[in-house]
C-alpha cells in the first residue's frame, strides 16, 4: 500500500521568511496530493491541493509543487505569519481501485517566530 | 448547515469496557471515513463508507472494531473490550464526492483514553 514520509518533523523560521516542507510517496499510481493545516486543538483543514496531472499550484501565499517522476511534493509557505504556526499533514491517495483513503505523512510542526 | 458533530468529543472509558462514538456527516456528504490520530502522529486511516456500504475497511486494527452507518448519514464506531492502547482522537469526516478526488472536511473528533 502506499507510504507517505514527511520532513522535517519540525521546523522554525523567523516571521516574514519561507517555509518548505516536503514529502515522498511510494506508490506511482497516487494521483491525489492534499495538504492539511492542524491548529492545536483542532481539526485538519484542507489548505491546498494538486491533482497528478499538474506540476504546481498557488494560492496567494502557499504552494504546492509535484514531481511525479521522483515522486515528491512540497508545500512552500512565503512571508510566514505568526498565524501559520501549526502542524501541517501532507497525504496521498491512488486511483478508485485502491480504495479511497488518504494516507497521511506523520506531520510537521511550523513555529513562526516574531 | 453546521460541519461534521462528532460526540462524545472526549470519553474516558476503563480497560475492557464497549465504547461508542458517533459521526454526524455534512448532509449530502455519501462518503464518510474515521480515521485515528495518536499524539504527534498523523491520521491514519480506519474505515470508508460509501453510502450505507463499508467500501474500505482494511484499516481496522482487529476485530474489536467495527464500524456502522445504516441510513447512509450518521455513523457509529464501535470498540469492544477496550485496550489501553486504543486511546487516541477519533476523527471522522466526510466528503461530497468520496473518489479521493475531493476534499475531506473532518470534525473535532472523539478523544477516547482508557484507563
């Protein structure tokens, strides 16, 4: 079945600079790659997504790259914000015939210093 | 029109007893999973309804889980005789198109510790 691993586990950048976060899957028919926000206390929530059939995706401050070759994606986080201290959750999932779960990497913990 | 209810959000069971937790999808959500955080790890993945149907549940732990959405909308996760190892957050969520092509809204979850 399909393994995500996550790096790093933790990582601290000072306000205003980037944050990179990165993940490798294992299974090459993974064609779904979503990224999750996790406030202390509270529940995932979608940030950003992208599709296999897409290199890059941006949303104003946050993006997403995939290569499928070397199966990796990363989430890039610009001008960081004291607000996007959290934890982050990378996952994958395969086509319908694998089933419809997202396997999620064990996370990495952003803190953002002011 | 609220998100995906999950109660109790925190129980505290002893070791051996039955336990319930409820998930209360997004309504017209068909697709609802669990899934099982333990501290500092991510979600990892439980069981899939689509429909009434239990369309994926490879990751059950054991026997002492299962799983029920019998109307299609709300459902129950059930554990039995309760290990000290089954504490954790119990997520559940739900999804509008279930293909692992949309996006999963989760709840606050049931945190469950036996004692």
């Amino acid at each position: 079945g399909e393994n995500v691993e996550q790096h790093p586990s933790t990582l601290s950048v000072q306000e205003g600079d980037s944050a990179v976060i990165k993940c490798t899957y294992s299974d090459s028919a993974s064609n779904y790659f979503p990224w999750y926000k996790q406030e202390l206390g509270k529940r995932p929530q979608l940030i950003i997504d992208i599709r296999s059939n897409v290199g890059e995706k941006k949303d104003q401050r946050i993006a997403v790259t995939l290569n499928k070759t070397a199966k990796h994606f990363s989430l890039h986080i610009t001008e960081t914000q004291p607000e996007d201290s959290a934890v982050y959750f990378c996952a994958a999932t395969g086509p319908l015939e694998y089933g419809n779960k997202l396997v999620f990497g064990a996370g990495t913990i952003l803190r953002v210093k002011s | 029109g609220a998100g995906v209810s999950q109660t109790p959000s925190n129980k505290v069971t002893e070791k051996g007893k039955y336990v319930e937790l409820r998930c209360d999808p997004i309504s017209g959500h068909t697709a609802l999973y669990w899934y099982r955080q333990s501290l500092g790890q991510g979600p990892e993945f439980l069981i899939y309804f689509q429909g009434t149907g239990a369309a994926d549940d490879s990751g059950l732990p054991n026997d002492r889980f299962f799983a029920v959405r019998p109307e299609g909308s709300v459902s129950t996760l059930k554990i039995q005789r309760t290990e000290r190892g089954d504490s954790a957050m119990y997520l559940c969520a739900s999804s509008l198109q279930g293909l692992g092509t949309g996006e999963l809204f989760f709840g606050e979850g049931s945190r469950l510790t036996v004692l």
